[in-house]
C-alpha cells in the first residue's frame, strides 16, 4: 500500500507495510510518525470494526517508509486501515496493486476530507499509480489530475467494496478549463464606488497591467483599503495554470472549501499587522505556507504598514526579488512560490493627521520618524508606486459624478497591455523582468534617458530603484498602447516614485 507525502508543496513516497503476528494484542505505528499519525491506530481500530471488519487479535505493527522521513497528518489512516484488512486476509490480494490512498478516518469509519489531495494526486499520476482512493470530499479537486483514476469514497466499507469492484465509487469530473470560463468576477465592490483619488486608481491600473507593488499613504477614511480592496477586480481572469497553482497552495494548507474543485478567483490576504514573520512569509517545524504565498498570483494587502513590526517587514526582501520563499527547518526544507501583487497602506504618522489641512497632528517629531522608520530603506526601495491619499472635499464626497470608471472598463486595459507584453514574446509581468530584460523590453529615447538621468541625481535613486522606474514606464507604455518607452511615460513612472517619502 502506498500513499503520498507532502513536504512543503513537493511530495514523496510512503510504502505503508502491515505486519501481523502472535503474542500480547498491540497496534504501533512506527516510522517517524508525528502525533497525528501515531493516534491513527486508534482511529484505525474503531474504524474497522464499526464499519463490521473483524480486528485481528494479535499484535500490529504497521510500518511508514522510509523510516527517516517525518510523517504528519491524519492522510495515513486510510492506506493502514486498508493494508491491516489486507494483511489479515480481509480484502483480496491484488486489489491494493498500483493503488494509492489517502484519508482521515472518523470513529464511525466514515472518511473525511484531508489536505493536498490535488498534490497527493499529481503525484499519483507522475508515479504511474494505476488509481487514487481518496474521501468523497477531495474527489472534486483530485479529479482536475489527467492520468489518474479517481476513486472518491465515503467509508472504509465504500472504499473496500469498491476495490473489490462489489460497488461503484463516487463519480466526479472536474474540467479546469470549464471551470474557469464559467467562473464569476465578483469581488468586494466595484472601483466605481471609490470617490476621487485620481492618482491612486491610476496607480492601481499600473499596478493590476504589471504586477508593480504599491504603497498608499494619507490620513484615515481616504479610501485605502477600498481602493485595495477592489484591485482584483481590474486583474486579468486567471488562466488554467494559475489557477491550477494557486488551488495546489490552498490544498496544501488546508483552506481549500470542502467539495470545491478549484480556486477560480485571484486571491486577496490581508494578515493583521499583529502577524509574525512565519505567519507572513512561512515557516514552522513543519515548513507551510505563509500570507505571501496564499497570495500567490493575487494581492497581498498589509493595512497599516508601519504598524508591522521591522523584523516581519524585513522578511519580505528575498521573496520580493526572487518571487519565491525558501525555508529551512531542522525537520525540513521547502520552496514556495510567492508572486503576489503587493499593496501596502499607512498614515503619515502614528494619530493619522500629519499633513491634514483640517485636523492637526498630536505627534511630536520623533514619534512620527519612528513610525515611519518601521518601512525600512530597503523595503520602501523595493516598492515600485507610491501614491498619496489626501483628504477628501465636500465636493468629491458629496457629488454622484464624482465616481469613476467602473471596474469592467479598466480591466479591458489592464488586460490589453497584458497581450501587448505576451505580443512582443515576454512572458514575466514587467515588475518581474530582470536588470538585461527590463533593458531590452523598454528602450528609452533620448529625452527619456536625459530625464532618468536628471531623476538619478535629483532623487538619488538606487540602481534597484533605476530598473523599477524603467518596468513602470514599461507598463505605462503598455498601458497607452505605445511600442517603445518616451519620455512621457519615464515622467508618469518617477511622479509615482518620487510620492509616499517613508523609510
């Protein structure tokens, strides 16, 4: 009997082997097994005999290979439950041959739902399994593998009877594709409920057409997290393989809905600024998935930026330039992706007002470089727009024509610019293009790079933040529908990194 292992988003295999023998009536679990999976035998026993299987009074040892990997989870009750019924003679010989399992077993010998099903099944597939036995609740999203047999069960007795071809197992199909086409494009609200704030939805299309983080900073009530919240909205449909990756991360970690086969929806995380630096980036004994790479492909929003503590910030440079998260623990090691869209909001200072032509700022000085001090240089240099957000005037609040574009209508451009980067053969978002790539997609002019160059001197920009200029101008090149990069997008690129002076 086998059954997959899941490290980090990787997998291996695990030869699960049953040993019966006489002596004092026993059942251990060995293998370097974790609690969970050391409790299976209790599952394990009162599975079997409430679903009516004889449990064989002699001593059970029942093996997870190799021996120096470390297994987690409840996913092992199902291939033990099922090679103890074999070994004990039970289920036929052969009916486990090219099988792989994986499942939760309740006390009443029902199968629940387990974590990384779609994973488990890839890797069933890649192995040459002949069939996967998984719980009724993870067929949907196991079935999205080609190559594989899905066998959804609902009790041991459901999954023996059909290994025994005594009864059918339970029928679903799921088609990434179709899936996709029919998803729906709903998500907090429509950008045409913002008011204002000009600058920052121009800034957010800039963001959503190439993938360009973005910092937002003004007193409280501006519309940050509104305008933030609306970003996935103008964000292109995912396509079958982003959503295929996206759905992997949110198996793995448990968060996939029950029933639900795939994740047809940009995903939008916004952790507290309470939150550690193994909750943002990852981490644990265990390496999983942290907020960055559950908002892999979609927005990751941190509300109140300088409110999170520096060490948890400063965790965000590697998988900022690198678009990805490694992790080392003493039990393990693992590699997640981590692309999101990275959106950031803040006061000017700890009351909020600093700057507010209505209220005045309590903050002494000190108090509000300290604050700002939290977004560090290096991190602050690694964003690539930066807006304010002042306060708004009656005018704005109080006129209907004072709402903007609707979502749909900026999609449509954000979605242009996109093919206009797959047309000219780049396959990364611009935000993610190399210092030689950036180069060789946007080729300034003359007047563009007399313009870079007054902004070096005048800005002091860093050598990183001379290459995000450039991606930017890309983008607004893109944007407008323009093949090469003039000086006017070179100017729209600096006003957005010249804004939000913090850190």
């Amino acid at each position: 009997m086998v059954s997959p292992a899941i490290l980090g988003l990787d997998t291996v295999t695990v030869e699960v082997e049953v040993d019966l023998r006489g002596g004092m009536p026993g059942f251990s679990v060995v293998g370097l097994a974790d609690t969970a999976v050391r409790e299976a035998r209790e599952r394990v026993r009162s599975g079997i005999v409430n679903q009516a299987f004889d449990l064989p009074r002699l001593r059970i040892i029942a093996n997870l290979a190799p021996a120096d990997l470390r297994k987690a989870g409840p996913q092992y009750d199902l291939p033990v439950a099922l090679a103890l019924l074999s070994a004990s003679g039970q289920l036929r010989p052969g009916a486990l041959a090219g099988t792989g399992a994986a499942g939760e077993l309740a006390l009443d010998g029902s199968l629940r739902p387990v974590a990384g099903a779609l994973v488990m099944a890839e890797h069933a597939a890649h192995r040459g399994w002949r069939q996967m036995v998984v719980p009724e609740g993870n067929a949907a999203e196991a079935s999205l593998v080609p190559g594989i047999r899905v066998v959804g069960a609902r009790t041991l007795r459901h999954a023996v009877d059909i290994l025994e071809q005594r009864d059918e197992p339970v029928v679903v199909r799921a088609d990434a594709a179709e899936l996709l086409e029919h998803q729906a494009l709903a998500c907090a609200g429509d950008l045409s409920d913002v008011r204002g704030q000009g600058d920052a939805r121009r800034a957010l299309e800039i963001a959503a057409a190439g993938g360009h983080s973005l910092l937002m900073l003004g007193p409280p009530g501006g519309g940050k997290t509104m305008l933030a919240r609306r970003l996935p909205g103008i964000m292109p449909r995912l396509e079958v393989e982003e959503a295929i990756a996206i759905t992997r991360i949110h198996s793995v970690s448990g968060l996939l809905p029950a029933g639900q086969a795939l994740i047809t929806r940009r995903p939008f995380r916004a952790p507290h600024h309470t939150i550690s630096a193994a909750g943002l980036v990852g981490g644990g004994g265990i390496p999983r998935p942290g907020e960055m790479t559950l908002a892999h492909l979609g927005v990751l929003f941190l509300d109140e930026v300088c409110a999170f503590l520096p060490v948890v910030l400063n965790a965000l440079r590697q998988p900022l330039e690198e678009g990805c998260v490694h992790i080392t623990r003493a039990r393990g090691a693992a590699r997640f992706p981590a692309e999101p869209l990275l959106v950031c909001a803040g006061n000017p200072c700890p009351c909020g007002h600093a700057g507010d032509p209505i209220r005045a700022c309590i903050c002494a000085p000190a108090s509000i470089d300290a604050y700002r001090g939290r977004l560090s240089g290096p991190i602050a240099d690694r964003i690539d727009l930066r807006v304010d957000l002042p306060r708004l005037d009656r005018a704005e609040m109080m006129d209907d024509a004072a709402a903007g574009e609707p979502s749909v209508v900026v999609r449509r451009r954000v979605e242009a610019a996109r093919t206009a980067r797959r047309d000219r053969g780049q396959h990364l978002p611009n935000a993610r293009l190399g210092p030689q790539a950036t180069r060789e997609a946007a080729t300034l002019n003359r007047e563009g790079r007399a313009l870079l160059g007054s902004a070096i001197d005048r800005l002091g920009l860093t050598a990183r933040g001379c290459d995000r200029v450039i991606r930017v101008a890309r983008t607004v090149a893109d944007l407008a529908g323009s093949a090469g990069v003039e000086s006017v997008h070179v100017a729209e690129a600096l006003r957005y990194r010249s804004a939000g002076a913090v850190g």
